[in-house]
C-alpha cells in the first residue's frame, strides 16, 4: 500500500517539476528537501536562481507520515527520474537507516 502512495507522490512531484525546469543558460536549479519536525512532514521545493538575481523557491508537495525509511526508498524513485542536486534542510545529526550515513553534516547559515 505504501509503494502505491510512493509512486502518486512520485507522479505529483514530477507533473509540478517539470514544466518550471526550463534549462536556461547560467541559472542554477535544485530541489530542497526540508524536514518539519511540528509537523510531521517532509516538504518538497524547487529552487531557481538565475546568475545575480534572487532565488526563487516553489513548494512542489509534502509527505505527510513517512519515516526515514520510507523517505530513503522515496529518494532512491525520485533521483532515478531527476538528475537535480537534492538539498536537505533539517536533518542535522541524522542517518539514514539502510545505509546509516548521516544525512545533514551541519546546519545552514540559516536554520
């Protein structure tokens, strides 16, 4: 049951992605993964920052009741469908529980 939700939260991201990723010249694009921890939530952003302009960050969807292990799984689908660097928010002194790698070395300069 929880492949079936993996794969529409999949579709969802993708069908929101893909018509902002345009490709331009000397623009930088990425995907934020931030960890909601009053909520229980991981959110989803498309980030866009053309050369000396600002960022612009755009809330592509937030899954609701996953654990590590879910997440881990949902990361593996998602980077098979984009190349885009994923940047990960909130899960400083985390590790992921196939792997045990720590997620997050250190805060941003801005948590």
């Amino acid at each position: 049951m929880a492949a079936i939700a993996m794969t529409k939260d999949l579709k969802i991201i993708m069908e929101r992605l893909t018509p902002l990723f345009k490709r331009k010249r000397n623009t930088r694009y990425w995907i934020s993964l931030v960890n909601q921890t009053y909520t229980s939530a991981f959110n989803f952003f498309f980030n866009i920052q053309p050369k000396d302009q600002r960022q612009r960050s755009i809330p592509l969807h937030s899954l609701h009741g996953y654990d590590l292990a879910q997440l881990e799984v949902f990361l593996g689908l998602l980077r098979k469908q984009t190349q885009l660097t994923i940047e990960f928010v909130g899960f400083e002194d985390m590790r992921w529980p196939q792997t045990n790698r720590v997620i997050q070395r250190r805060a941003r300069l801005d948590e």
